[in-house]
C-alpha cells in the first residue's frame, strides 16, 4: 500500500513538472530569443505560484495560524485556477501556431513575388533611354548590386537587432534571397516563429486571466436562485407548494468569510422559503477561527426552521464542535435523525467521512420506524448515498458535494465520481437534486458550473 502511495505521488509530481516546464517553454523561453531576465522571472512566477498553493493547502489542513491560511490562500488558490487555464490555453495554442506561421510564410511569399516582377514590368525601351545630356544608365551588374545591397539594408533596419554570441542562422539580420529566388532566407523564418510564439503566448496569457477573472467574480457577486419543481406522490394536497431553499457547500474560510455567509443569508431570506436546508461542507476551518464568519446564519428565516446535516469538510474541521455551532445559530442538526413535519417526515443523515470517527451515516436510526405512508425528504451531502436512501423508501434526497465541478474540465471527473453531478434525477422512486452549491473550495472561481441556491417546490399529484 505504502509503495502504490509513493508511486502514484511520483507519477503527480512528475506529471505537474513536465506541464510547467511546458508552459514555461511557450510563455518565457519561445518568446524571448536569448536567456535573460524574462526567463528567469517567468520560472519565479511559475516555481513561486505553486510553492504559495501547495503552502495554502497544507496551512489549511494543518491548522496553521488563521492568518497566515488568510495570507497564502488568495494567492495560492487563485494560482491554482489560473494554472489550469494557462496550460489548456497554450495546448489550444498549439493548433493555432502552424496556421499563424503557414499565413505569414504566404504573404512573405506573395510580397517577394510582387517585388520581383515589378522590375519586369517596365518597358525595356524606357530602360534603355539616355536623357539629353544626362550620363548612361549603370550595367546590369551593377544594378544587381545596388538591388541586393538595397535588400539587404532593408532587411537590417526591418528586423530585430542581432544578439551577441547567437548562432549565425537564428540572427534575423541576415540579407533575405535575391528576388525571384524562390526560397525563403534560412533566418526569415525563425523571426516569423519568435513573432508567433509572443501572439499565441499573449493570447493565452490574456484567455486564462480573463476566465479566471470572470469565474471569480461570479463566485464573489454571491449564488443565484434557481426554482426546481418536483412531484411527490405521497405529498398530501396541503403541502402543495412547499418550498425547500436547499444551501450546500458555503465553505466559509481564508477566502469567503462573513461578507460572503451574508449574501448567503440575505439571498435565502429573499426567496421566503418555508424550510431551509443546509446540506453540508458549511466550512473550512475551526469554530475558533471561522465562529465569527458563520454569525450571519443566525439571522436564516423559515417558517418550519432551519436545518443541517454534516459534509465531509466538517469532518476536517471539527464536526462535533460545529454541530454545537450551528445549534447555537438557530440551525437544528439532523445527525441520522428524522422530524416529523405536518405533512412529510424530513431526515437527515451524516456524511460518509465520518465513518472513520465512527459518526457514519445509520439510515437505520434515521429511517428505519419511519411510516412509510408519509412522505419523507432526506439530507444527505453526497449524491453516492442515494443507493441506501432508494433501499430505504425515501421519496426525495437532496444533495450537494459536487459543486458542478467547479472548473470545468473538472465535471467531468466530479461526473464520473458521481451518480448525478447536479440536478433532478430519478432513481427507482426515488428522486435525486443535487445542488452546484453556493461558494467554492480552494479558488474562489467557478468556470462552466454557476453557484446556486435552490428553491425546491414540492408539488403533490393529488392536487
């Protein structure tokens, strides 16, 4: 086991060295045509970004100071995003490259040939006329060599200067073929790839800091409501209409505080939902640290309460003091428990994590007397538990954990882990809705998977 863990962390290592070399051989050294100051800070930027990420995730699983979590956390997540889009950004490059340079060899081709056929053009009776009293026009070896030295300066002054000690042939100060040669000079082509390498790089640069720009603003702006209709067959006719505002994965810590949690509070209260659901990853941190950016939950209102139930980042931080929290917030913990509503049971259930502090899920406990005539909507975090919920007559589950995937291309993996990534999905008779989530972990960013809080609206087919 020891050995498949040291193995699997080399091959990560491995794999993040040789992306990084990469996107420092595109960004810094194919945009500069000799070692110098911009190579070196390119590779203090790269080296430099992920020492600060690595530092932000290990100060937050360590329980490092909360300051210093503050300090490294905005640079170090935030680089974590833009790293990602940066290499997706110049792999996407790479197809563009030879279509830029195939373009440009074109039109150096298209102006070499217009210049060689402009000499042709002129009548040869103009070119051999000699005006009255005026001198006889130069032999045709030297107007040849007036050409070239007119090329060749022109070439000087066009290009970029020479730099000392470079190979002759990436020098771009070389005098270009004579006109009509049909070969490119063997230095005309190097410049052209130098004036490719800093479009392609800049565009790059400008797509990954523009994605991660607008992920991050989205994150900060707060979650958007989004209403979700769902059927319940065993609903009563008086329920119908019942709204659920379902509140998953805050993650309040170094970077989204108390600011945050109250357009969190201020968004539900504005739906004027009859129940408030939180289902899980509330923090990342101590109740010491992050007591105070929790406060805002206090002020959650709902006709039927508030409730919560445990994520696996509780679990990182503290569980039992936050169920005590948030308790002492106004929130009424579900720990693999159940309430009886008027109309519908309400469950809830721990997260799988805590199972190695023996606080798993018990569905048993939760649900195992429960009348099955009655309705009932669980609280679980993970869409994986809805297997025990289908196995245990719940009607609807509601979910979180996901985030959507957060940065896109990361759905695909969070899909792949997850029976349904975000949404309504029937499972037997069972209903799954898992919520995208209102915050974000590690970058405050989200690109391709919007927050949100839900409103769920029960409806009743009796109705």
């Amino acid at each position: 086991m020891v050995v498949v863990f040291v193995l699997v962390a080399l091959l990560v290592v491995g794999v993040l060295v040789a992306a990084n070399r990469y996107l420092w051989l595109r960004l810094f050294r194919d945009t500069t045509r000799a070692p110098g100051p911009a190579r070196r800070i390119g590779a203090a930027v790269i080296a430099g970004g992920w020492v600060l990420a690595v530092g932000a995730l290990v100060a937050e699983r360590a329980g490092a100071p909360f300051w210093l979590q503050r300090v490294l956390a905005w640079p170090g997540f935030l680089w974590l995003a833009l790293s990602i889009y940066l290499l997706l950004a110049v792999v996407a490059g790479e197809v563009v490259r030879p279509l830029l340079l195939r373009l440009l060899e074109r039109r150096a081709a298209a102006r070499r040939t217009g210049e060689a056929a402009e000499p042709s053009a002129a009548p040869a009776a103009d070119a051999e006329r000699i005006p009255a009293g005026g001198a006889a026009p130069p032999k045709a070896s030297e107007n040849t060599e007036t050409s070239e030295t007119s090329v060749a300066s022109e070439a000087r002054e066009t290009s970029d200067p020479p730099v000392p000690g470079r190979p002759e042939t990436d020098t771009p100060d070389a005098p270009d073929p004579a006109p009509g040669s049909g070969s490119p000079s063997p230095l005309a082509l190097p410049s052209r790839r130098l004036f490719v390498s800093r479009v392609v790089a800049g565009a790059a640069a400008a797509a990954a800091v523009g994605t991660v720009g607008y992920g991050t603003y989205g994150v900060l702006s707060g979650p958007k409501v989004k209403r979700v209709t769902v059927p319940l067959a065993k609903l009563p006719r008086a329920a119908h209409g019942f709204r659920i505002a379902v509140v998953s994965d805050i993650h309040l810590g170094p970077v989204l505080g108390r600011g945050f949690a109250q357009k969190v509070v201020d968004t539900v209260n504005s739906t004027q939902p009859d129940l408030i659901a939180v289902v899980g990853d509330l923090v990342d941190g101590s109740v010491k640290d992050l007591g105070p950016a929790a406060a805002p939950l206090s002020r959650l209102q709902a006709r039927h309460g508030a409730y919560f139930v445990t994520g696996n980042h509780e679990y990182f931080s503290g569980a039992e003091q936050w169920v005590a929290e948030v308790r002492r917030l106004g929130l009424l913990p579900l720990e693999n428990a159940r309430t009886e509503l008027p109309h519908f049971d309400l469950a809830g259930v721990n997260d799988v994590a805590g199972e190695d502090e023996g606080q798993g899920p018990d569905y048993a406990k939760a649900l195992g007397d429960r009348d099955r005539s009655r309705a009932c909507v669980l609280l679980a975090h993970q869409p994986v538990q809805i297997h025990d919920a289908v196995d245990h007559g719940v009607d609807l589950q509601l979910s979180g954990h996901t985030h959507g995937g957060q940065l896109w291309p990361g759905s695909l993996i969070a899909g792949a882990a997850n029976p349904t990534l975000a949404g309504l999905e029937r499972y037997g008779d069972t209903q799954l809705y898992v919520s995208r989530g209102a915050g974000a972990w590690g970058p405050p960013t989200r690109v391709g998977a919007p927050s949100d809080i839900t409103v769920i609206e029960l409806a009743s087919r009796q109705a």
